[in-house]
C-alpha cells in the first residue's frame, strides 16, 4: 500500500481533505447536527439519538475532535461534547471559498 504524500499538497489542501473526511461518513454529520441541535451533549445521549454503539460513537467523536470541530469537557464520568464553534467558522469559509470557485464556460474539453 503507498503513502499518502500529504507533504507533496499545500497545508490548505490537506486542510480541505481533512475537513471533508469529516463529513465523509453519515454518523459524523449525524452527530454535528445533533450537536449544533442541542447545543451540548454527552456521549450517551448521542448513543440513543444516532443509534450505534458507544465505542463506535467515540471512535468518530475522536475524529472530529482532532480535526478541532468539537471540542469537550469532562463532567465527572462522562464528557460534554459540543460544537468548536472558532474553528467551525474557520473550516466553514476554507470550504466556501474552494466549493465557490467558477467554473469558467468554455468548449467542451472532454
């Protein structure tokens, strides 16, 4: 299997890959939406409301949490999860200023 020579693409671009992996899996946007819904939530909460298994749960909690768009504090036993909201904006104009881009009118080249 090769590499993924991420050091080969500007830090924007992998930037870009990052954040679109982060809505590459249903559970991960189910999971932003619940969150941006309710404003915090505790992880098993988001058991019941997406319907997989705890450990599956924390597994793409983890994911979002460092890529930096949910942020968490611990509350005795449990961990309160809510929107990072600085580096949604952030991840929010990166990904409108690439999706934005024109698409010039020209012969058709292919």
């Amino acid at each position: 299997m090769g590499l993924a020579k991420t050091e080969i693409f500007t830090d924007t671009q992998n930037e870009i890959a990052l954040f679109a992996k982060a809505f590459g899996h249903p559970a991960r946007v189910a999971i932003l939406q619940h969150l941006f819904k309710i404003d915090a939530c505790f992880c098993g909460d988001l058991v019941k409301e997406i319907g997989l298994a705890q450990p599956t749960i924390s597994q793409h909690l983890k994911e979002l949490k460092y890529l930096g768009l949910i942020k968490g504090t611990v509350e005795g036993t449990s961990v309160c999860y809510c929107v990072n909201t600085e580096k949604w904006k952030e991840m929010r104009e990166l990904m409108q200023n690439f999706l934005s881009q024109d698409i010039l009118p020209k012969e058709d080249c292919c």
